[in-house]
C-alpha cells in the first residue's frame, strides 16, 4: 500500500470501493476538478470485473459456441462434435479480465488525478479513515463496497468444498456433474453454461420455479429450455443436508440423494459493510444493507452510498448510474433523486432474458383491474425464423389507455432490446407509441414494431373510435 504524500491534507471526495460506483463516481468527481481518492481492500474493478459479468459471459460465449458446433447440422454445416477445452476456455477468461481491468487500473486511475489506494478502510470518526498505519481526512465519502455470495444455513455445508461465483473461475477441470443451489440468474446461466459445456447439471431451487423475479411465463420457458438441454431441475426441494462422500457431495432433501463431483452455491448475495468502523462514523447500516435516502446520503448527511451496498437492485449498470448520481449529489449544487424503480435487467442465458418496469403481477397490485397485458411471440419476427430462434415473445403491461408500466423480453437478443421499452416506460410512453419509430429489417427489434403496430390497429378499430371507423369506411364507398 502506498499513500500519496498528499493524503495528509483533506480530500474533497473519499470512495470506498473499487467496483462499478466507486469507479464511476470517482472518475466523476476527478472531472469536476475534485481532490479524490478510491480506497479498495482487494482489486479494483470489484466483482464485475474479476468474478461476475466479465468471467461469467466469457464463459457463456464459449459455451454457447460449442453449443452453436453440436448443431450446426440444423444449419446445413456438419461439423461434429466440439471439443471442449478447460484450460484454454480459462486462458481467454483471463485474457478478457485483464483486457478490461487495463482502463480500471491503479496506474489509469492515477493518470485520471485519481489517487488509488489499496488497503481496508476502517472509519476512526465521520472524517477520518485508517487505512493499516496511516490515516485519510474527506470532506466527503461514498460507500460503495458491494456484496458478496450468500451462504445459506444448510446443515453439512460448512464442511463441503463448494463453489460460489467467485471461485468458480479457479477449477482446474470440469466437472462431470455439478449440482447448483439457486435458480437465480446466477445459478441458470452457469448451469446451461456447464451443460453445454458437457457437465451433467441439477439445479436446486426451493420455491415453486426458477428465475423468480421474473414474469412466471419467463421461468417457465427458460426452464423447458434448460431441461431440453439436458439440465435437471429440482424445485420445492429445499436443500436439508450436504455431505461428502468418497470424494464426491451428496445432497439431501426429503428421501431423495443426488451425488456430483462439484458444488455451484448461487443463493444471491449479501452487502459488504462489516468491520468498516460505521458506527464511528455514526452511520447506521444492517445486515440488509445501506440505507439512503431519495438522493442516496446515509444517516451522515456528507457520506453517501451506492450500489450493491445498499440492499436495491444489484445490477453493474444501476450501481454505476448510482455512483455518478451520488458523485453529483455530494459535489454540486442542488440534489438529483438517486432512487429509481423499474431498474431494468438481463440475465444471459440462451435466449437472454432482459426485463424493464413493473412485472404484471407488480402493476395489478398497484393499479389493479386497470392493467392489461399483451404477449407476442418471437417467431412474428422473421429474423427468428432466418436464425431458428423462434421459443420467445415479448410481454408488455399497460394501462388501459395503453401507457406502458412494464416489458419483458424472452430473445437471442434481448439485452440489446429492452432499452427502448426502458425509455419508453421512464418517459411514461403509450405502447403504441413504439410502432411510430422505423425499426430496420430484418432484426429482432422489429418485434416491438409490429406489437406496438397491432396494439394501435386494436384500439383504433375497437369501441367507439372503431364504429366511427367503419361507419367511414361505408360513406367512403
């Protein structure tokens, strides 16, 4: 650890936290001409970087291509089986890491006026942090430390080499079977990952279906899919024991037994706040997270909190809008509200998933029989049919008067898609609204158009505006 001589004199702006908020809202601050310093007690870039998004959809890429090779027939290309390499799949993780860490490093931030420290960050008082044997003075501070993989209480499993996202990279084989507790986005991208990859898969949830923050007709396909794929689903099966056994985990629930190689914990994620010395600093926190209010200051009016500290969404791309908003909020004048809902997400297995807005379920609670909701499948759009991609569809959530509350996306693509249903729904946008912009044929976004397109016809064609069509339509004649 080294600290800048400069230290010793108060800086503007302290981030605790080398994830996606601190970076964004250190890099921020440094822009506004700020004295700034980011603290990390690990590596900075967070788990994004080095053992989240960047490594898991690396992984995805590679086993989606062996997937692409295993049935390339349906394509007119023979091509056999793929031959998967471990190690070589581990190299280009490595590789993309560090392509990326490259414009997150010590030395760039340093190059930005940026002074990056690594060590742990231990509040002695609201202004004042120890960092080993050496102190730093802030006007103000972000806490921004992120999460970290949530162990649940199951009897046996603290005697169990398992998993979690982060030490999944390090393995040095694959498995030939992987048992999974969590069907999370985490815990079903890296089961259809490993499947297709060649590991026998059984993925453990407890409740009553998979991806349970999504739309039920979402779980529901992505499961059929996985099970397609050769991924065994287990679900109203709590987890009651792990043990092993000559080598191998065997997992209890009820009277059933399923024995793996390897143990995938993907049970979501908890804050990383403990042993930073808050209450020193007067901050109240819980087990749960941060709390912030509406512009994101805790319960010390000149420290503030972003990301997945907090306990909101825990999503790359909302931590780092948060840490630009708390950068704004800490330094400028006046307040912009750092709390949004409808965060929209993905989860990236095939086909992606991508969400926007309020679920249906989520808009009747709050607007009751006032909802309507609208499904169009994937295979209207002719691009599905060109790349064989027709098990999709697009729901969206409206009002009656057709603006839109809410969207989600089963598709090849549906990560790049959800944006223009997020705009739509942040700009409280009618549905059909969507059908007025040219969509470029022949893609999957071309979908949203012609939803959008049928939405209006419907309505137009429908209750008085529709008699008032037709009886048009007659004098016309």
């Amino acid at each position: 650890m080294t600290i800048p001589a400069s230290a010793l004199l108060p800086y503007d702006f302290v981030v605790i936290g080398g994830g996606s908020a601190g970076l964004t809202a250190a890099r921020f601050a440094a822009r506004l001409g700020r004295r700034v310093a980011i603290v990390e007690a690990n590596r900075l870039g967070g788990d994004c970087t080095w053992t989240g998004c960047v490594p898991s959809k690396t992984l995805i890429r590679s086993a989606n291509f062996a997937h692409e090779v295993r049935f390339a027939r349906r394509y007119g290309i023979d091509s056999g089986q793929p031959g998967v390499d471990w190690p070589a799949i581990r190299a280009r993780m490595n590789s993309v890491i560090q392509e990326i860490y490259t414009s997150e490093s010590e030395e760039q931030l340093r190059e930005e006026g940026i002074d990056a420290i690594l060590a742990p960050a231990h509040f002695i008082d609201p202004h004042t942090l120890r960092l080993r044997d050496s102190t730093v003075f802030g006007k103000r501070f972000l806490i921004a430390t992120g999460a970290r993989p949530s162990i649940p209480n199951i009897p046996g499993l603290d005697q169990v080499n398992y998993l979690t996202y982060e030490t999944v990279w390090d393995i040095d084989c694959l498995p030939q079977r992987l048992l999974v507790i969590g069907g999370g986005p985490v815990g079903c991208e890296l089961a259809q990952a490993f499947a297709r990859l060649g590991t026998e898969v059984t993925l453990f949830e407890a409740t009553n279906r998979i991806l349970g923050q999504d739309e039920p007709e979402v779980s529901k396909l992505i499961a059929e899919m996985l099970v397609s794929e050769g991924v065994e689903i287990v679900l109203r099966h709590p987890v009651e024991l792990v043990r092993t056994s000559n080598g191998k985990v065997i997992i209890t629930s009820g009277i059933h037994e399923w024995t793996g190689d390897s143990l995938l914990v993907a049970a979501g994620r908890l804050p990383n706040l403990e042993g930073m010395g808050l209450e020193n600093a007067g901050v109240t926190y819980s087990r749960n997270g941060l709390p912030v209010d509406r512009f994101l200051r805790t319960s010390q009016r000149h420290i503030y909190g972003a990301g997945d500290c907090t306990g909101g969404p825990q999503f790359t791309h909302y931590a780092g809008w948060q840490g630009f908003m708390a950068a704004r909020n800490a330094l400028l004048p006046g307040r912009s509200r750092g709390i949004r809902d409808g965060v929209p997400w993905g989860v990236f297995t095939d086909p992606e998933v991508a969400h926007a807005g309020l679920t249906e379920a989520e808009a009747r609670r709050r607007f009751g029989d006032k909802v309507q909701a609208m499904n169009w499948p994937l295979k209207n759009a002719d691009r599905a049919i060109i790349d064989g991609a027709g098990e999709g569809f697009i729901k969206a959530t409206t009002l009656a008067n057709g603006r839109l509350l809410g969207a989600s996306i089963v598709a090849p693509r549906a990560g790049e898609m959800i944006h223009e249903w997020a705009v739509a729904i942040d700009r409280r946008m009618r549905l059909g609204d969507l059908a007025s912009a040219i969509h470029t044929y022949p893609t999957y976004s071309m979908s949203a158009m012609q939803m959008a397109a049928e939405d209006s016809v419907s309505r137009l064609l429908s209750g008085y505006s529709g008699r008032v069509v037709r009886a048009l339509l007659r004098f016309s004649k």
